[in-house]
C-alpha cells in the first residue's frame, strides 16, 4: 500500500537549535516529492520538488533532500517565523494512475 | 495576481442540506483539485480535473460532486450533507498534474 510518514509528529526547538525532519515513502513508480509548509488557518504553501535520489534543494534556512525510501527538511538556526507546520506529499504514478499522497506533516514550534 | 481564491471562509450546514464551495485561480492553471483536511489524517483527494471538461475522482469522492466548465473556476458540490464531511476544504491548482500546487486559503465546513 502506497503511504507516506512523516516524523516526529511534533518539534519544539530553541531559536538556533538546528534539526531535521522525516518524511518516508513507500510508493511505486516515485514521479516527485513535495515539501510545504501551512500556517495555522492557513492553505499548505510550496516549498521544494524532488523529483530523484541524491538531489537537493535551498532556500534560506531550509534544505531538502532526497534518497530512494526517505527524504529529510533540514532547518538551519531556525527562527520564531519558521514555527509552521511542515508537510510532506508524494506524486506517484502506475499505469497511467497518478497519486498524491500527503503525509500527517510534522509540527514545528521555534522558541526565543 | 490573486492565485487561488475560495468562498466562503466559513460555513455551517444542516445535515441534509446542500452548497456549493467555490474555488477560482487566476494563473491559467490546466489542474485543478479539491482536498479535504482532517486532525491526523493530512491532506485527502477530493476530485480532480486536468482540465476545462474533464474531471475524475480522488480518494474521497463520495458525497461530493464537480464540474470544470472554465479553466478558471472548480466549483465543489456537497450533494447532500452529512456530519462527516465536517473538515476543511482546500482547492489547489497546478500548470500540470506533476508540478508544486498552489493552495487557496480553504474552508471551514461544520455540518450539525
């Protein structure tokens, strides 16, 4: 069955305090992988497209990457403004189906 | 340049009762898709269209019906209200099936 899983559900960091979070895939025919970030009330807004194994992506305090089973938000001195909630959401195809599946996101709250 | 425009914010219905969630993008954007979103449950497939008079169904599609007469507007009918369909709905469109969503601000749906 074609899931997404993303981890931990919740993050409290301290402004500074770098760390990471999951999003892990079982899905067949990968077309690309999706990060975005909601705020509260808010519609999901687009961060990055991973569409293969080993390729990344920037943007400020932000990077994403990519591997054949799991892809990792690395967040960098993060800021009070990142506090968001991250989501993960997988495009794949078979047989001419496509699919896109989102993950639970992942809770992040940057504490001064 | 709006993006992804929704009405109404807010909404409360009768079970039993029907409505319309409107759903408009201004970016000429081919695709266009409905979601639904619940407390630990991410992000869920509503109908989808790939473009002016084509549409399919999602994950979820039971209880709603869409049309897509324009590329502009995706108009979301709830045919027949049911407290389980208490969510937030969000519309998204995308230049193509296999590109990043642009989301609108959604809707908030309570059905007593």
């Amino acid at each position: 069955e074609d899931q997404v899983t993303q981890s931990p559900e919740a993050l409290r960091l301290q402004e500074g305090e770098s760390s990471s979070l999951n999003c892990s895939y079982t899905v067949s025919g990968l077309r690309g992988l999706f990060w975005y970030r909601q705020d509260p009330g808010k519609g999901p807004e687009f961060l990055f497209t991973l569409y293969s194994a080993g390729e990344e992506k920037e943007k400020e305090r932000l990077k994403a990457t990519l591997t054949k089973k799991e892809s990792f938000l690395h967040i960098t001195a993060p800021k009070p403004e990142d506090s968001a909630t991250y989501l993960c959401a997988v495009q794949a195809s078979t047989s001419g189906t496509y699919k896109y599946i989102f993950g639970t996101g992942t809770r992040l709250k940057v504490l001064a | 340049n709006a993006g992804v425009t929704q009405t109404p914010k807010f909404q409360v219905l009768k079970t039993g009762q029907s409505m319309t969630l409107q759903c408009a993008q201004d970016m000429n954007h081919e695709y266009m898709s409905w979601y639904r979103q619940d407390p630990g449950m991410g992000l869920r497939l509503i109908h989808y269209s790939v473009g002016a008079g084509i549409t399919d169904q999602g994950e979820v599609p039971n209880g709603y019906n869409v049309s897509r007469s324009t590329t502009e507007d995706f108009p979301l009918r709830l045919l027949s209200a049911a407290p389980s369909q208490t969510s937030v709905y969000f519309c998204a469109s995308s230049r193509d099936r296999e590109y990043e969503q642009y989301f609108g601000p959604g809707t908030r749906l309570t059905v007593t």
